[in-house]
C-alpha cells in the first residue's frame, strides 16, 4: 500500500466481518462468460470517509515564461486549468466482486438505490455545488471538467458503509514550450512521501508542492538524492506550511543540472497535501512533463505496468536507494509474449547507497511491463517519451511527450482507478506475475456499470485492453474496476493519450490501486 494511500484510504479501526446472506446480489452477471463462474469469498475496504487533494495546474517560474518569438511556440505558461473525475464503490458493490448486479436491498425507503456521496470544494474549500452521479450497483462517478485550482474530493459511503474511492487530476497543454499530458492521483494528506523521476537539467524545471489541509502548521524535512548522493540542501531542508497554505519549493535552485532526482519529505507538526511537478525542454524543442503524486513505500520487488516506448526514442529505468547499503537490483521486462528480451535490461545492477543510478531502455518500442528485485529497499520508476513527427516552428528536434511509470501495488482482491475527464484514451495494462483470470469492468460516468471484460492471463506477460474493447457505459467511462481470480497476480496501469489527434502524440499513466487494503477495516463475505 502506497504511502499516498494511507491517508486516503485512512484505517479508523478494526471492524467485525459484515457477512451478506445470498440474496444480497442478484441479477445477471452483464457481459461475462457464461460458462464460467467466478468464485471470490471476500474483499476489503477502507472506512466510510476518504479525503483526496489534487494537486491543480502546472506552474512554472515566470523566467521560463517568456517569448521565443516564434508563433507556433508559447509565450506563456502551460494549461491553466485541469479536469478532475472521481469514483466512488460501496464495500458490498457487487462490481468490487467481479459481477454486475443490482439488488433491491441496496435501496433507501424511497426505492432509491444507495451509492457513495461524492463532494468537491475548490482549493479555498467552498464547495463546487457538482453533482453526483450514482448507479444501481453502489458506484457513483463524478465529473469537474475543468477548474483553475487543486479541489478536494471528499468521498462518503453510503448509509456509513466503508467505501473505495479514486479521484485522477488531468491537464494537457496541446502546443507550445509545456506541450504535454499529464494525470496524476490525487491523494490524502500525509506526513511522508517520496517522489523519483524529475529533472533539473538544462531546460528543466521541476518543484515540490506542499499543500496544508488543516488548521496546524506544518514543517517539512526535505532530502534530494542525486546519482552522487544526498544532495547538500544548503540550509533549505525545512519549510514551514502555514495552515491552509502552500509552499513551493524550486528543486533546481538547489540540486541544479541533474539529469534525474529524487525526493523524500517527512512532516511533523501536520500532515501535508505533496505532489511534485516536472517540465522539460531542450532548447525550444519542448520535451513534456508530469505531475508526480508519492511512489509507493522502497520495496525489495516492484512490478511498473503500463510503459509504453515510442518508436525511435529511448527509456530510462530510475532508480533510488536512500538506505545506507548498496543496492543490487535485478531487472527484467515483459510484453504480451511473455518475457521480453530488452537490451539494456537483464545485467545486475548496483546502485550506491544514498543515491539515486540510472539504466537505459534502448531498442525496443511498444508496451512493457518491467520489474526490479533487489536485496534492498529501492524506488523505482520508468521515463519514457512518445515523439512527434513533425517539428514546431523553428525547433531542430522533434517534440515528444514525458511519461513516468510509476509502480503499481498487487491486487490482492480488486482495483478501482478513475479514468480521465477527456476520455478513455488508451489502454488498461495489465502485468500477470502468475496464471490467472481477471474480470474488468467499467463504471459509467452516470455511476453504472459497463459489460464485463473476462481475460485469461499468462505470467510473466503484460497484456494491454483497448479502450475500444470497454463498452456498455452510459455518459463515457469513469472509471474501472479490476478483480483477479488469484491474489496478488496482476499489477495494472491505465496508459492515457490525447483525446485530439493533431495534439499528439501525448503519454500519460497512472496504476490502477487496491480496493483491498488487508488488515483492518470491513471484510464483506459472500455466502
């Protein structure tokens, strides 16, 4: 469970077992297979309530700003504005099972059906009057098209019921010096997070954002790991977030030309809202950029679903030790074959304690799912870029898009991941580490449920769904929810692209997260 996770899937106790009788769901499994039943005994989730902060637009420094003096290349900053979708499932949603059924006693005294409450409040906290949409199947999907700030997202299950939520930010600047796409989690308040996969090289420009939720200031500790180690913070380790304000904190006025960096923060006094945000460009030719939400704990095996490489361009895997031993990590890539012989990839590698090393991914294009093991805890994440074809303006390059994998947690029972507000664009990729089935199901943006999606999976393999192959919603998807037959077997990702052809092409991605969180909170059992 990622760091990020805690807070919004906050664990307020230990709950007993709620155990439903087998009248609870009924109806017709809608668009799976027939002639297969898909037996799961139980799930779990986080409690009734779970707060989300999205991180708003890019902001970059005015000196970045200023004219090129060609038209075709911008004068100003990127997209002002971003769209927000979030999700909401009731613990006993039948979706979070693998099935799509409705049930009569998931309904209020009016007959009406019961789903999660859905709020959203701009970053000043007054509400933003959105409505909810819900469906008969306890999912509700909500939908900001666009805002000039970071909202909060507030999630409620119903009638006090534990809930699964997801909310995902997105921002595309179509042209210009910040051309890109990015869709980045929002997250609760925390008072930890890691981030790994920006730059302050030449043309680069990346900042870390502190956001306070509460009516208590708040300090952070701030550390930069460079390929040469801790960086010298120079005196700037701590800023002090004043309550309901923010802070930001421009990495390459302290760690500046570095080809890749990482960040950890830990607060005292209050948890804070982090994010970190990464723009790139060499000379006028723009390179993209990403909003980062906080990696997932440093773990000994990471599974990073949903690379995609585009053709002519090169990868890089980033990796990050803060422990104080050397590292030594194994890495290894798949594709939908099975394991996929990537030059670059296979050789062990060390990387120094305390610093941050880098492998390159050449040869190869196409969607991979790539994996490190190592004997330490490390962080790990992919850079990738998509090329256009064409040259903007007076540029000598052609642009491309940045794109950074993220790892994705195992999916111990289901996974929800909110989709973007332009569109299903893309593709769920998902990375089998064993045999098994998975069942995929769409949420509509009107809260119901679209046909099933049953797959047979390889291990060792990574198997892309079109966005064309996820059907049967009402309004466009929202969301989707992932249910593997075997515990822990399959890892995913949603790999995003632009909604307008001529704007492309543009990469984003964001891992699909664990409804389940284990350990405590409500387990719903089916009899």
């Amino acid at each position: 469970m990622t760091r990020s996770m805690r807070p919004a899937l906050a664990l307020a106790s230990v709950v007993p077992i709620l155990v439903l009788g087998a009248g609870a769901l009924v109806g017709p499994l809608a668009g799976g297979s027939p002639d297969r039943s898909v037996e799961r005994a139980e799930t779990t989730a986080s409690p009734s309530a779970a707060a989300l902060v999205c991180p708003g637009p890019v902001q970059v420094p005015k000196e970045l700003q200023g004219s090129t003096g060609d038209k075709k290349l911008s004068s100003s900053g990127p997209n002002g504005r971003v769209g927000v979708r979030s999700l909401g499932l009731d613990a006993d949603s039948s979706l979070l099972f693998g099935r799509v059924a409705a049930s009569s006693t998931r309904q209020d005294a009016d007959g009406n059906p019961l789903a999660p409450s859905i709020t959203a409040a701009d970053a000043a906290g007054e509400d933003l009057g959105i409505d909810t949409a819900t469906g008969d199947v306890g999912a509700s999907a909500q939908t900001i098209s666009s805002i000039s700030n970071g909202p909060q997202v507030t999630v409620r299950g119903s009638q006090d019921q534990q809930v699964v939520a997801d909310a995902v930010q997105t921002t595309t600047t179509d042209a210009g010096d910040f051309r890109s796409l990015s869709a980045t989690r929002c997250t609760g308040a925390s008072t930890q997070a890691s981030f790994l996969g920006a730059s302050t090289a030449s043309g680069a420009s990346a900042s870390l954002l502190l956001r306070s939720t509460t009516d208590r200031p708040a300090t952070a500790s701030i550390q930069v790991w460079t390929a040469d180690g801790p960086a010298d913070m120079g005196g700037r380790s701590q800023v002090v977030v004043a309550p309901g304000k923010e802070e930001r904190v421009l990495l390459e006025s302290i760690v500046p030309d570095q080809d890749v960096i990482g960040v950890s923060v830990s607060t005292v006094g209050a948890p804070l809202a982090m994010s970190l945000q990464d723009t790139e460009r060499d000379g006028l030719t723009p390179l993209g950029g990403e909003i980062l939400s906080d990696l997932p704990e440093a773990s000994r095996s990471s599974v990073i679903p949903g690379v995609r490489i585009g053709k002519g361009t090169k990868a890089q895997v980033v990796l990050m030790n803060e422990s104080g031993a050397d590292a030594h990590v194994q890495l290894a890539a798949q594709d939908a074959k099975g394991a996929a012989d990537v030059p670059g990839l296979g050789d062990e590698v060390t990387v120094p304690a305390g610093s941050v090393t880098t492998v390159p991914v050449e040869g190869v294009d196409g969607d991979l799912a790539i994996t490190a093991d190592s004997d330490q805890k490390v962080s790990a994440v992919v850079r990738s870029h998509v090329q256009s074809e064409k040259k903007l303006g007076k540029t000598i390059g052609k642009p491309s898009d940045l794109a950074v994998a993220q790892p994705a947690p195992a999916l111990r029972d289901s996974g929800v991941v909110a989709l973007p507000t332009d569109g299903a664009h893309g593709a769920l990729s998902l990375a089998a580490t064993d045999d098994t089935h998975v069942t995929v199901i769409p949420v509509g943006a009107d809260g119901g449920a679209g046909k099933s999606v049953e797959l047979d999976l390889a291990g060792d393999s990574a198997t892309d769904v079109p966005a064309g192959d996820l059907t049967g919603t009402k309004g466009g998807i929202a969301g989707l929810v992932v249910v593997p037959d075997d515990p822990d077997a399959v890892h995913a990702a949603w790999i995003q692209t632009e909604a307008n052809a001529k704007a492309g092409p543009l990469l984003t991605s964001v891992p699909v997260i664990p409804a389940a969180t284990g350990g405590s909170g409500t387990t719903v059992r089916l009899d």
